[in-house]
C-alpha cells in the first residue's frame, strides 16, 4: 500500500498534539510538524507553550522516528488564511511520500485503524484525484464532569460537518486544508473517519485565543459564537436550538448533549456507522 506523510501544526493546541498524533501514529509513515521560528501565529500574535514537556511526549511516542519538527517564519502576511495556506503548503512540500493527511492538533480520530487500513486501500487509485474528508464530532464545552456535545434532534451526534483532510503533493492548499482540486465543493470524496474536534472546548481563555488566531479569525469581529458559548450553562444548554452563528460555517448545529466527560468518545464510537 502506497506509503504516507502527515503534516500537522505546532502553536497554542500544542498540549493536543501528543494524544492527536498517537491514534494515527502506528499507520503512517512520517510526521512532519510545523512550528514557527519567531513563536508567531498566523493573526501575527505571539504564542508559548510548555516546550519541555511537548518534546518529552513527543519523543515518548517517536519510538519509530517518523516525527520531524520543521521551524521557520510562517507569517507572511497581515492575511491570517494566507499563512494558513502557506504553512500547510510549506509543510506539504517537505514531506517524502506523495499521500498527504492533514490533521491538527485537536482532532482525535475515533477510528483510524478502520479507516488506514480498510478505507485507504479502497481508494488509493484516487489519492491524487480528489480530496477525500472526514467527518467532525464536535465537544462543545465542559461543565464540571460533563461535556456538552452537538447533537441531532434525536441526541446522536451530529456527523454534519466535513473536513479536507486527504490530498496529494501535487496539490495546493488554497483555503486552510482545502485544495485546488476540490474548489467549488468538487473532487472531494467522504470517508468514514470520524475526529473528535476539540476546537471549541476548551476553557474560556484559550478558546478566546482559539477564535482569535486561526485561519479565519477575521470572521470572529463580526460573530456572536463566543457570546454564546459563554453564557451557556448546565441550566440553560436546553435552550439552544439551531444555534450555529454564521461566521464560522453554514451547518447549523442542532442542539447540545451532556454526556459524562469520560463517556464522550464512547458515545461517538457508538453511533459511527451514522457518520458515512
């Protein structure tokens, strides 16, 4: 089976990465991650992290030295989504093999073995055709011992939002991890891989930090999402109907869930076969 890189990102999700990387790491063959050199993000603030302890983990779980960390200046313009594109397309460009997997520090996939090892074969004609997706199962915030996660009406959870995440070297990432070859919503293939996304649940300062320096964070000015968040309560989460702000997708999310936190990948595992 044609062989695989992985670039993924080094910045304020650092503390994600070492358990990110461990669900895939026994079914690629390099990890290319990339940090930038001036501590900088891509909205042009600075960030910090604890670096100790990251490449502690990281070498606890490099028994195979797959990882290699790339530093270099990756702000190149006052346009955060402009960086997004160039880091990515940097990192790509450094990677040995021609099968690229993007995925980021907050993204925990549910079921990478199904996925690598039967789904990868299937497709693997079409790895430079089209980019093939995976489906986000989204925490939305922890109260306490429970997580609200987004649901459907019927309180599965909700499999409505799909992410670029497959592609080949000979393409350019032109918006975050989409690519030249699936513009317009074409050339894009569904797979059954399912990441629990961790983006948006976090404590309040660093998902303000979040919001605040991702590819997109010129949408956040404009958008309500962080008022909502913060005024959501054990007491109130009820209430939230078709609640998804416009900024930051068009998918609405129908409601929120409360799960017991140390059950939350139990219940997206159990559900997956809605997934795709």
């Amino acid at each position: 089976m044609k062989k695989k890189s992985v670039i993924s990102l080094i910045s304020y999700d650092a503390a994600y990465l070492p358990e990110s990387i461990s669900k895939y790491y026994n079914y690629v063959d390099e990890i290319i991650l990339g940090l930038d050199k001036n501590r900088t993000t891509w909205s042009g603030n600075n960030f910090s992290f604890d670096e100790t302890k990251l490449w502690s983990e990281l070498g606890a779980i490099d028994g195979d030295s797959k990882i290699s960390i790339i530093e270099e200046d990756f702000v190149k313009s006052k346009i955060a989504i402009e960086n997004d594109n160039y880091e990515r397309n940097f990192l790509k460009a450094q990677c040995t093999q021609d099968w690229i997997f993007s995925i980021d520090a907050d993204e925990y996939l549910i079921n990478a073995k199904d996925f690598f090892y039967n789904y990868c074969p299937i497709v693997e004609r079409y790895y430079n055709r089209a980019d093939i997706c995976m489906t986000w199962a989204t925490p939305y915030k922890t109260i306490d011992d429970t997580t609200l996660v987004i649901a459907n009406e019927d309180g599965t959870p909700f499999f409505g939002e799909n992410q670029g995440m497959t592609t080949s070297k000979d393409s350019t990432f032109t918006y975050a991890r989409w690519t030249n070859k699936s513009a317009a919503g074409h050339n894009r293939l569904l797979s059954p891989l399912v990441a629990l996304h961790w983006s948006l649940c976090r404590d309040k300062k660093d998902l303000h930090e979040k919001i605040n320096n991702i590819g997109h964070s010129d949408l956040v000015e404009n958008d309500p999402f962080y008022q909502i968040w913060d005024q959501v309560t054990m007491d109130n989460y009820e209430e939230l109907h078709n609640f998804k702000s416009s900024g930051l997708g068009t998918a609405q999310w129908p409601i929120l869930r409360a799960i017991p936190s140390q059950e939350v990948t139990s219940y997206i595992d159990q559900h997956l076969d809605r997934a795709y």
